[in-house]
C-alpha cells in the first residue's frame, strides 16, 4: 500500500485554534473530496461538514481521530469541499501583501512557511471580467471574488463559486466603532465575521458560535524577505472560502496606490512540481 503523503509545514497538528494537540508529522492534505467547478456543494463551513479525510485514511496517516465532537449536518454549503481541513490538523499558509484598493492586474502564489506554492491567485480587474480568481497548480479553478461592484461604487464583493454563482456576499458592520465585516449566504445567514486590524494583518475570525476559526498576522518569506501574512486556519473549516475573504477584504482596507508587484502578472504556468494541495 502506498505510504502516507510527504510531510509539509502547511498542514500540521492544531495548537491554539484549537485546544486538543495531537502528536504526529505535519502533512499535506489526503482528502479527495470533489471540488464542483459549477455549483453548490452540498453554509458555513464551519465544523459541521465532514473532514475531507475518512476515518481509514487518518489512520493511514498515524494520526488519531479528533477528540473534540464534530456536529455533522448534511445540508451544510461549502465553497471549496475539497479545502476543509482535516480534523485535529490545523492549516497554516501565507498570502503575499500586495492588494490594494485600487484595480489590479496581477498574480501571485499562496504559499506554505518554506515558500512552496499551494494555489494561484489571479487578480483582472480591468475590462468587464474584474475580479479575482483562485486556482489550483493545475489551473483548476477554485473560487472567484468579484470586485466589480467595489470600484464601481455600489457594493461589496462577492464571493462566487468558479461558475459566477454567488455563494456570500462581504457585508461592513456600520454599528461597532472598529471595522467588522461578515460574510453571508444568500439567505442571509452569517457565516464568518472579520475584524482585528486589517492594516497591520492583525485579523481574527469567528463563526457565528463565537469561535476562533481562523487568525493571521504579518511575517516574511523568502530570500529578499517580501512582505506576507501569515493564515492558519482550524480543523473542520473551508479554508478556501477564508482565504477568499481575506483577499476579498483587501480590496476594501488595502493600501492606497500601487505596491510592488511580482514580476509575473500572467496567469501562472502549471508548476512541475508535486501539487501541495488535494486534486478536486
């Protein structure tokens, strides 16, 4: 039978998201869950859905099952199934600081600590296609953020599955006196709320339980030590749809002006390294 996946510093045992530590390597994911490129999934994200990995497959992986109890619901939405992360792991990347509010033509990776790519992020925001796509390495489109209503000036982004669909809509809490935003479906139903200090990268968010599901902070990478913000994400939670919120918060607490950008602004070539994330 064929060994467990290569260790990786993306993925690894959860520590202060979440109280339990479970011993063992750090590793990439194993699940293989589909990732529908053209409607909903089968919500929130949150620790209800199921983890992408089977109780076989943790074993597989020397790592014991979660202690902590998962409420599994069947009508739960996610954006990117194949994103959530396994239980009793916690999943940490960084995203490079180079959103601003102003339209963008560019791309970058989201990376793990060492610097390996995860996925693709391609920002167009000029023409009538203005948004922003994420991509597996092998182009497979993940999620897309539309940013035309933002520069526009008549609303806020939306979070969209690959096919144009609204999944959630970024909303602004005008009643609190720091910046808060939230994410919600369709229905209305909150999902996730942001806030912390969005300049500084100082973010937490929560579900609508009140738990801490997500945090980041800024931090380093590379030999020419370019600016990042560091993500971890918490076992049970579609990382792709916090990832999408994030990106989709930068436009509207970025920087003003441009940043320097990476020197490819094409969409990326398929990189010929292993995929560090699950093929949908």
């Amino acid at each position: 039978p064929a060994g467990p996946p290569r260790s990786c510093s993306s993925l690894r045992p959860a520590t202060s998201l979440c109280p339990s530590k479970l011993p063992g390597q750090r590793f990439t994911f194993g699940g293989r869950n589909p990732c529908p490129g053209g409607g909903p999934a089968g919500g929130s994200g949150e620790s209800h859905a199921p983890a992408p990995q089977s109780a076989a497959a943790a074993a597989a992986l020397s790592v014991p099952a979660s202690p902590m109890p998962t409420a599994r619901r069947a009508d739960v939405k996610l954006l990117c199934p194949c994103l959530v992360v396994p239980e009793g792991m916690e999943l940490v990347f960084a995203v490079r600081d180079l959103l601003t509010r102003e339209k963008q033509q560019l791309s970058f990776s989201v990376v793990d600590l060492e610097g390996q790519p995860l996925s693709h992020v391609i920002v167009n925001e000029v023409g009538q296609s203005c948004g922003i796509l994420v991509q597996m390495l092998d182009q497979t489109p993940l999620a897309w953020v539309r940013t035309k209503t933002v520069h526009e000036c008549r609303g806020m982004p939306e979070i969209c599955y690959p096919s144009g669909e609204v999944f959630c809509t970024v909303t602004k809490e005008e009643a609190v006196p720091a910046s808060r935003y939230t994410l919600r479906d369709t229905s209305g139903q909150r999902l996730y709320t942001f806030h912390g200090d969005f300049k500084e990268k100082a973010v937490n968010v929560v579900s609508p339980s009140g738990r801490l599901i997500c945090d980041t902070e800024r931090c380093e990478l590379g030999a020419d030590g370019a600016p990042h913000f560091q993500v971890r994400v918490a076992p049970g939670i579609d990382a792709g749809l916090v990832l999408c919120g994030l990106l989709a918060l930068e436009k509207l607490e970025g920087g003003e002006g441009i940043r320097p950008t990476p020197r490819a602004v094409k969409p990326p070539v398929c990189s010929p390294r292993p995929m560090r994330m699950p093929v949908c």
